[in-house]
C-alpha cells in the first residue's frame, strides 16, 4: 500500500495530495481503508509501537479529520507522543504512569 512506499508516501505528502480525495481518485483508497488505517493504529499503539503509531494517527487525521475517530486519533497520538519521550521530567513520568 501506499504507506509501505516511503517514496511515494513522501511525494504525495510534499505536493500536498496526501488527502481522501486524491487517494480515492487514484489509488481507490475507500472510507473502509481509511478506518482499517484508524484500527492498525490502535493496534500498534496496543502493542506498545508507540513511534509506528504517531504517524498512522496523523496520516488518519489528515485522510478523516471528521470522522468519528478522528478525536481518538488525536489522543493516540499524543499518548504515544509522551511514550516514546525519553525525559527525567516528573510530569512526563507520572503522565507515562497513568497512559500504560
């Protein structure tokens, strides 16, 4: 898929035509794909892939910023932000504390 090609996932970023409407034109991404893309993210974030994760939820926000999901993502993101900080700040740890 398009997220495995670093190449053409970097061009489609740097031209500004990473969005649904692009992917689905060219690259018959469906809304179902979209949303399989929310779920691999969640897994990942699961499994404790904190880094994988932090670009899958922002390549979901960008594809379904009015989806449903798109406030979970959100929060994915920024906990797996705050999991992959490799800081000695107490805030920091207590919040690392409660997210695992």
């Amino acid at each position: 898929g398009i997220l495995r090609d670093e190449e053409l996932l970097q061009q489609l970023i740097s031209e500004d035509r990473f969005n649904k409407e692009v992917l689905e034109e060219e690259y018959e991404v469906t809304d179902d794909v979209i949303e399989a893309l929310y779920r691999y993210g969640k897994f990942n974030y699961e499994i404790g892939n904190y880094q994988d994760n932090i670009d899958i939820m922002s390549y979901y926000r960008t594809l379904a910023p009015e989806s449903p999901n798109a406030f979970m993502a959100l929060w994915g993101k920024l906990a797996s932000e705050l999991l992959v900080l490799h800081t000695t700040d107490d805030v920091v740890i207590a919040l690392k504390d409660v997210l695992l």
